[in-house]
C-alpha cells in the first residue's frame, strides 16, 4: 500500500493487482483496496486489478 501511494504521488497510475495483496487478516486486504479507491492521493490513479489481467506489451 505504501509502495503504491507513493508512487501515485509522484505522478504514476498505479495498478494494484488485489489476488497479489497480501495481510495477516481479510479485513487488512480490503482495506488496503479501499484505501487504494478512496484516499485523496490515489483515488485518481489507481485502478485494481487481477494479476491475470496484467499484460506487458
């Protein structure tokens, strides 16, 4: 999450793949996918995502 934050911050969309989260407890995983959709630094520019989804070109 912080990794992601700061990297909206500074400019990048950020994609978060959610299967690829990881947390001691299911409510810290959906959090941190609300936090990536709702807080003021990366509302804008971050999108979630499933790893299959992701394509390199």
């Amino acid at each position: 999450m912080h990794t992601a934050t700061a990297a909206a911050f500074r400019g990048y969309r950020v994609m978060v793949p959610v299967d690829g989260v990881s947390a001691t407890s299911p409510y810290a995983e959906q959090y941190t996918a609300w936090h990536m959709l709702n807080s003021p630094g990366t509302k804008d520019r971050a999108t979630l995502t499933k790893v299959s989804l992701i394509r390199i070109e």
